[in-house]
C-alpha cells in the first residue's frame, strides 16, 4: 500500500542555490545510483517519482556494475552506464577523465545524485551537466547548483524517505511506496535451468536464508541458528533450503550447511546479482540478516522475516507487504557498528524458536 507524501515525520527539506527548474526543457537526466544493493532497492520509489516528474525525458543511471540489476530492468530507467571503476577515490587521473568525458558526450541537462559522495557531485559539475542536484554533503556543496540541506529530521526517517526528500525539497511530489524489483527473462531463464539441474522443480517450497551481511559481523545472526530454523522449516513445511551470498559470504553459508541435518542447496558466490533475483524470485520465504539480499526477497514480494541487532530498522528495515523484524531491544542497540566490542547481546539474544514462531506467524498470514 502507498504511503501519502510527505510523512508527518520527514519534513520537507531547504534547497539552497539555482532558481527553479523547467521541467519541461529537460531532455536527459542523469541519476547517480548508490553503491551497495539494499541502498539501491531503497533508491527505486525515489526513481519511480523522477519518472513522474519528469514523464517525457530520457532517464539514465549511472552505477556500479554490481548493482545496476537492480536498475536495468526497472520501469523508471531507460539505460543503465556502469561506472567500472573500484570502489574508492579514482586510481588516477586518467581514470577519471574517461568517466567525465563519457557524461559529457551525453549531454544531461540533469544530474541527481543519491550517492552521498563528493565523487559524484565531481563527475556531474566535470561532465558538464547544467543542473546538479543533491545533498550537500562531503564538502561538495559548490559542485552544485541546488544544494539539498539534510536536516537532523532528514537523518531520523526510513532511506526510502531519504532519497524521496531530495525531491521533495525542489517541489516535486513524491509518493513513498513499496520498492518493487524486476527481474529480466534471461535472469529468470538461468535461475530456472540452476534449480533443475539441482532437482528443484515448479511446486517446490524453497526457502532462502541469506545467513551474511557485507557490512560485517556485528549484523550476521549465528549460522548454527539459521541451520536450526532452516531444518525446522525442512520437518515442518517440507521445505528445500537455498543458501544465498556473496562470495564473501560463503565461509557463513557453508557452516550454516554443515550445521543442517537436512540437505541444503548453497549458492553463494555462484551467480550474477541478476540471477540470484531470479532464484530468491523462486523462493516462497524469505530469512535473512540486514542486508541487501533482505531488500531484494521483500521488492520482490517474498514473505521476509529479518533478524536486526545493530542496525536500525526504522531507517534500513525491509520494505513490503510481508515482512516480520525480530530483535532485542539493548541498552547499546542501535550502534551501527560493522564489529561488536562487546558482547554482542542484540543478536546472541534472539533465539531460534523466537524466529521460527515469527516465520509461522507470517506464512499463515499469508496463506
């Protein structure tokens, strides 16, 4: 269901700089992605509203190419540029000419930038683009042309709120709603030829667990626990366990196959960002950490139960129809620390059965 906009709880922000822009004079717009998945699913119902301000340009966004599936097939986008550079300052200078020149050759007359750093700011004022839009933040403030403040209210709201607030601030309206993720035929035609090949077929009950979180490890709920509600789910639903990752993730998702007396399919490392849509798209549940594979199973409508610890689900919690959050309120929760220096009790507390009462409380739900 739609929110309305703007939520009592996120105030509409000052934009200071540039006089009001023609809407209907720009052509082509640039959209800076954010680097990391969930940031980039939390960035659709901001696209989905620049689609609507802007129904008759061109919109393109630029992003790192383990990320932009989760544009290419989105319905606000028309073209995806991938940025291939690593995921730091730009290695020399060289590098960073080529990048410009490619956005100049385009000839926005809009760049917005969702990506917070003063990078991006620098590639938009670099190449070219008439109109630079953001937060000013990073010391990037004069690389701008409308510069958005980011209140302390701003920082208090859900991101999908944060990115919606750019626009908000220049006037635009801007609908909250549920991000939604498409996944391409092709992703879905690997993801179907893995699971047969693996003897999982139409009519299967698969359920995913997604036991890492890239952020680090004050996040990941131990693998044992996830073992233990993936074979309660295998006993008591007939359910077939896939494991997703990344391959840095593996090392979590193979203890959590150990861990399982019942057999599981682990995945991790082992497919495209786009195919693993395609797979978690096969799931009928969802279980994971704070983690982009949380936004991706709740855009894709998947019943997700997520297990938060350090992280604030007000502001990074799934977006969708079904979904549960189990945790412990801490006298140190929320730190948002990527490492415990304490005894990690947000996440040690949550026990098994807290979690699997909470994945039997949503599928009859939505049964």
């Amino acid at each position: 269901m739609n929110e309305s906009t703007p939520s009592p709880s996120c105030p509409i922000p000052e934009v200071l700089g540039g006089r009001d822009i023609d809407r209907s004079k720009i052509k082509r717009v640039l959209v800076r992605g954010t680097n990391w998945v969930g940031d980039a699913v939390m960035t659709l119902p901001a696209l989905d509203a620049v689609r609507e301000a802007l129904p008759l340009s061109t919109i393109h966004v630029l992003a790192k190419p383990w990320v932009a599936p989760v544009y290419e097939h989105h319905g606000a986008v028309d073209r995806v540029l991938t940025l291939e550079k690593g995921e730091g300052a730009f290695s020399d200078v060289s590098e960073l000419i080529r990048c410009c020149r490619r956005i100049r050759m385009e000839q926005f007359d809009l760049a917005i930038l969702f990506q917070n750093a003063f990078e991006a700011a620098l590639l938009a004022f670099l190449g070219g683009v008439r109109f630079r839009l953001g937060y000013r933040t990073d010391a990037r403030g004069f690389l701008l042309t409308h510069r958005v403040v980011r209140g302390r209210e701003v920082l208090k709201v859900h991101q999908t709120e944060y990115y919606l607030s750019i626009l908000r601030g220049m006037g635009w309206r801007a609908e909250n709603r549920t991000p939604s993720l498409s996944v391409s035929d092709a992703d879905r035609d690997a993801a179907g030829m893995i699971l047969r090949e693996l003897n999982v077929f139409e009519g299967d009950f698969l359920l995913g667990l997604g036991p890492g979180a890239v952020f680090g490890g004050a996040k990941r709920w131990p693998a044992e626990r996830f073992a233990e509600v993936g074979d309660m789910a295998a006993r008591r639903w007939g359910a077939k366990v896939i494991l997703f990752g990344s391959s840095q993730e593996r090392d979590i998702c193979e203890r959590v196959r150990r861990g399982m007396g019942s057999p599981a399919l682990d995945l991790s490392g082992r497919t495209s960002l786009g195919v693993a849509m395609g797979l978690v798209e096969r799931c009928a549940f969802f279980v994971c950490n704070d983690s982009g594979l949380m936004h991706i199973a709740a855009a894709l409508g998947l019943p997700t139960v997520a297990i938060f610890g350090p992280t604030d689900p007000t502001a990074t919690g799934p977006k969708g129809l079904y979904t549960r959050i189990v945790r412990h309120d801490t006298s140190c929760a929320p730190c948002l620390r990527a490492e415990c220096n304490e005894d990690h009790a947000c996440m040690l507390g949550v026990r098994s059965q807290e979690v699997w009462e909470a994945m039997e409380a949503l599928r009859e739900e939505t049964l």
